[in-house]
C-alpha cells in the first residue's frame, strides 16, 4: 500500500508553452494557482529587450550542463553550448488599479542560434551588396536614368534583403543630371545587432511569485521543481 501511495501521489507539475502563455490575464491565473510554468518572451515584450541583452556579458553567465541530443557523438569544441542569467521581469495590466506580476526573467545564449543568426545576416548582406553593386553600376543607364528611380529600387533592395537598418546611401547627379549611387553598410549598427546574437529569454514563475498593488505584496509558493530540466 505504502508503494502505491507513493505511485499515485501528487507529482509536480511544470507548464511549457509558447509565447501566448505570458499573457497578464494568464500569469495572474497561474499565479494564484500556484503553477510553474515557462515560456519564451512574446514579441511585443522581445522588441525592447534589445538593450538588455546588449548589456549582458556572456562569461558572467553559468554554463547549462547539458548536451543535445542532435550532438551527443559531436567533438566537445563542436556541441552547441547554453549559458544563463536570470534576474526579473514585470508585467503590468491594461487598467492603472491592476497590480504589477513579478516573474523569473531567464536570459539565455545559444552559440548555434548565435552561429545561425550570424549565418542569416552574412546572406542578407552578401545578397544586398551584390544587387546594390549591380544597380550602382547601372545607374544613368536605360533603366535608371533617374536619382527617383534608384531611390526606389534602393528601397526594394532594403526591404527585401532586411537590411534596411544599416544601409547608408546617397544618390547624386552630375551637371548632365546623370545620376549616380555611393552606399555602404554602417558597422556601428552592425557591431550591436552581432553583439546580441545567440540571446532570447524565458518567462518562468519567480520561487515568491508576487503581485503587488498599492504597496502591498502577496506572495504564491509552490513545491514544484524543475531539477533536471533542460535548458529553456
């Protein structure tokens, strides 16, 4: 009997879902619930976390003991890696009387989402120079005899090759209204965008999950454990 207590007892329980999850209707009920759950940042919550990974120093974070499976038979110096911070992140209601949620904030670095990411922009910028040079090239020519025209192929090239945020050029005309195009890419957008590859966070319920209204606070515990869990 005493086995079969232990068999059909409680167990924890840990909610892993996507990024509709953090929600502040949906964290305030898995708070008062007491449940543990984790899910990664929503984009509208990601957009501003730019400059908070920017500020992150990778060897101040812990490395994950963990190895995918996709590289088990992989040289060590070969294996995706992990690394983590953590520290909070709090959510507000749509009305001013709602009380603010306080969550876990887990920051964590991948060096194959990093590689891929800077794989992504290698091809973007590769694909945009290539065309950016062909249309420098064919500028005043029967296509683009017009500073009007190159501007809006410009702006194509930009928006479809995405790099639209380190672009730099300038259109010009010579005295016979010949036009010509200089543009080049801006490193010190480029050096940032690079500095924040490999980075996304996690929301996760905080130890003393809070909510906190007019001063007051009101803490949720919960036994639950995520020990042995992999990397978010």
């Amino acid at each position: 009997m005493k086995d079969l207590r232990t068999m059909a007892g409680p167990c924890d329980f840990l909610m892993v879902a996507d990024s509709k999850l953090v929600s502040y209707a949906n964290v305030t009920a898995l708070l008062a619930a007491g449940v543990q759950f984790v899910a990664p940042a929503p984009a509208a919550q990601v957009k501003g976390e730019g400059e908070v990974y920017a500020a992150l120093d990778l060897e101040q974070a812990s490395i994950v003991d963990w190895v995918p499976d996709r590289d088990a038979d992989k040289p060590a110096e070969q294996r995706e890696s992990y690394r983590v911070l953590e520290d909070t992140h709090t959510l507000k209601g749509p009305r001013k009387s709602d009380p603010v949620l306080t969550v876990r904030r887990i920051l964590v670095h991948s060096t194959a989402n990093a590689a891929g990411q800077q794989a992504a922009r290698g091809k973007h910028l590769a694909k945009a120079t290539e065309e950016l040079n062909k249309l420098a090239g064919s500028a005043g020519g029967r296509h683009y005899k017009s500073a009007e025209k190159i501007t809006a192929r410009v702006g194509v090239i930009t928006s479809k090759r995405r790099v639209t945020s380190c672009l730099r050029y300038h259109v010009t005309e010579d005295d016979s209204s010949v036009p010509a195009l200089e543009w080049h890419f801006d490193d010190g957008v480029l050096q940032p965008e690079a500095a924040v590859d490999g980075w996304y966070a996690r929301r996760a319920r905080s130890s003393a999950a809070t909510t906190t209204s007019r001063g007051r606070s009101r803490s949720h515990r919960s036994s639950c454990s995520t020990t042995g869990a992999s990397p978010p």
